[in-house]
C-alpha cells in the first residue's frame, strides 16, 4: 500500500532541511509562507545540535500546528536525519534532489544555488504537498541494497584489473589470446597467467609435462589446447620491459582472486536475505536468480512507494523522451533521468527473460524481424521485465508463463 503525505492545511508549519556532509541547514515557514525561523546555515550534524534545533522550532510553533519535516535526499548524508527522534506528531519527508533542482528553476535561480535558495525550494514543494514519507526501513531491504551495491562495486573494480591484467599479460606473453580468446575466463587461462607469465618457462615445459602439471592441480588440460598455448609461447616476443610486467601481473592477479572471493561473498549474501524480502518471488522467474533479483531489489527499496509499474518504470529513466504539439506527438531516446541502478537492474532482467523465458524470446525474435536494433529491443525487454517483477512483488505470486505469453 502507497503511503500518501498528510494534505497541507492552514495550519501546516514546514521545516526545510537541506543536508551536506557534516552540517545541515533548516528553516521554518507556515502556511501562508511567512518565516517563523530564518534560515539558519552550518548546523552541525550531531545529536545534541539537532536536539537545539528541535527545541527552537518547538518554541515558535503555535497551538495544534502540523509539522511537515522535509529532508532533501543526499546520498547516504541525510539518512540520519531521516530517522532521527523527531517529536510525536511531525511528518518526515524525503524530497528528491531532481525536483529541488527544478523548483529553482521554477523560482527563476536556476543557476544560483546556495543553502537558502535551496531552503526556499524545498520550501515550495512541501507546501505543494511534495515529498515522500519517510516510513521504517525493515532491516532485510538495507542489507539487500547495502550487498547489491557491494558487488556491484566490487564486479566493476574487478572488470578494471582484469583489463589492466590482460595488458600485463600482452607485454610478458603476447599471443596468449591467439590460443585462448579469453584466458581469464577459463581455467587454463588463469593456470597460465598464474604459473607461467615468462613464455620460456612454457616452452622448455613441452605439452605433455604441461598436462601433468596440470593435473597435479586438478585441472584436465586437453592436448590439443596445451599444444596451442605451448606453440603461442615458442613464437611468443615478449616486450623489454616484460620483467617489471611480470611483477605487476602477480599483484594484479592476487588482487583478482581477492575481488573473486568478495564478489562470491557478497553473491552468498543476496541469496541468504532474499527470502526474507517482499523480492523472494522473483526468482521463480526464469533467468532471475539471487544477483539479478538482488539488484532490483536493492535499486528499487521499499515496493510500497510505487503505485504502479509505470512508476517505477519512469524512476528508472527508462520512459521516452515525449514532445507534443498541435496534436503531433514525437517519442525521442529515452529520458535516461532517475536511478541509474535501478535503470541497470531492470535492463539486466530484461536480459535473463531474453535468454531464458520462451516467450520472451518469441518477442525479442519478432522485434528483431521488425528491424528493431538490439538498444531498444533491451528497452522492450527491460518494460516486460518491470511489468512482470511489479506485478509479482505486488501480489507475492511465482511466475505464470501463460499469463504473460501476449505482450501488451
């Protein structure tokens, strides 16, 4: 169920707060947009300083105001704030940052941004009866989003050291991807990477003592392949430099099998908390196992603050860009405005339906016949995903083929 803010009335008072990283600023209007505090900037962000706040405002308040507490969203700075001890009775807020910018806008100081422009728009939205209510976060939906972006750090670090490896690797043994077009992909390709960066190593070990030892390390090399890798170090001509490659190459893949073991850690994690949130149904869906569902999950938070699919559709930038005029209309690229994890998340189950479901892949083929390149039929797919996980996080339903063969 979508938790509505309270209306304004007259007797609304709105605090602003504007958060930075180690002070925020507040100010206090009523409804009629006079200023019962001005605003005052460079509040420390402790406990006693926002308890000195709490205080003054108290202090001005009239009898049975409503207090509405709007926090502008801030990265991970104004989650403190979010569920601070405010008194009984007082509405917290979260506003988004996209919509304080274009409040600026709208009061015409749009390139004039400071801590009590700021204040003024945040100011203007609570009084339109902008903002989301803040409501308690349960404890599985924060390790969610806290392990989700975890590995998603950790998987774009390791896609960074694995790029910066395999140049290592062509200046110590180039013409290892000759033999093997993707080595950090394979066993052998790490075995040789690990083992033997100095191709004259390989080439005095010969194919066949190259299996065994292999194979002292549980690893079944074929002879055709160790023929391949042992040809491409014969020819192989290393770069001058290629000692000092070697060195970097081995802390380079000592950092590698650390990320590996974050990522599987963190992989691990997902499937154990999934369960315990509204998001354990999707994985009866398939091509969604814990990673994807995960980020969805941990992109999308709390499922109760959409109303629809089309919300969340559009929070993720996904929605085209639309111009109508004089009863012409033109949908443009995609608006690519709002989270763009969330944006990623969708997009990757659009991908496992695509490579997965049947369906999905009779609509992705028609798509294709139709001309369609791969950019938007990842859209469409990215729609059908969304529709799909909203409607069975939303009715705690496993996954029904037959009900989504037709796409709408």
């Amino acid at each position: 169920m979508v938790v509505q803010a309270v209306p304004v009335c007259s007797s609304t008072v709105v605090v602003a707060i504007d958060v930075g990283k180690t002070e925020f600023a507040f100010s206090v209007t009523d409804a009629s947009r006079a200023l019962l505090l001005k605003p005052r900037t460079g509040c420390p962000m402790t406990g006693s300083s926002l308890t000195r706040v709490v205080a003054d405002i108290v202090d001005v308040l009239r009898v049975g105001a409503m207090v509405k507490v709007g926090i502008e969203a801030a990265g991970h700075y104004h989650r403190p704030l979010l569920h601070a001890a405010w008194p009984d009775g007082w509405e917290v807020l979260e506003l988004n940052p996209a919509h304080v910018t274009e409040q600026r806008r709208v009061l015409g100081k749009r390139t004039i941004k400071t801590d009590v422009i700021d204040l003024q728009a945040m100011t203007e939205l609570l009084l339109a009866g902008r903002g989301q209510p803040v409501r308690d976060r349960s404890l599985a939906l924060g390790e969610l989003t806290a392990w989700s972006a975890h590995r998603t750090g950790r998987v774009a670090i390791r896609t960074a050291t694995k790029n910066q490896l395999l140049g290592q690797l062509d200046r110590t043994f180039p013409g290892l991807t000759l033999a093997l077009p993707d080595v950090l992909a394979t066993k052998v390709g790490r075995l040789v990477a690990t083992e033997f960066p100095d191709p004259a190593r390989l080439t005095a070990l010969g194919s066949t003592r190259f299996i065994r030892f292999g194979a002292t390390r549980g690893l079944q090399i074929r002879k055709p392949v160790a023929d391949r890798i042992v040809q491409a170090a014969r020819e192989a001509l290393p770069a001058a430099d290629a000692a000092v490659a070697r060195a970097v190459l081995a802390a380079d893949l000592a950092l590698l099998s650390d990320l590996d073991a974050q990522v599987d850690q963190a992989t691990d994690q997902l499937a154990r908390i999934l369960p315990s949130t509204p998001f354990a149904s999707l994985m009866s869906v398939p091509g969604w196992a814990a990673v994807r569902a995960g980020n969805y999950g941990g992109a999308l938070g709390d499922p109760t603050r959409f109303d629809n699919h089309r919300q969340v559709y559009r929070t993720a930038g996904l929605n085209p860009i639309q111009y109508e005029s004089a009863g012409k209309r033109h949908d443009s690229v995609i608006s690519r405005e709002g989270s763009v994890e969330l944006r990623r998340a969708l997009i990757d189950l659009g991908m496992g339906l695509w490579l997965n479901d049947p369906a999905a892949k009779a609509y992705g083929a028609q798509l294709r016949a139709r001309g369609k390149k791969g950019g938007v039929i990842a859209c469409a797919m990215a729609n059908r995903a969304n529709r799909i996980a909203y409607a069975l996080v939303r009715d705690q339903n496993t996954y029904d083929p037959a009900r989504w063969l037709k796409e709408d």
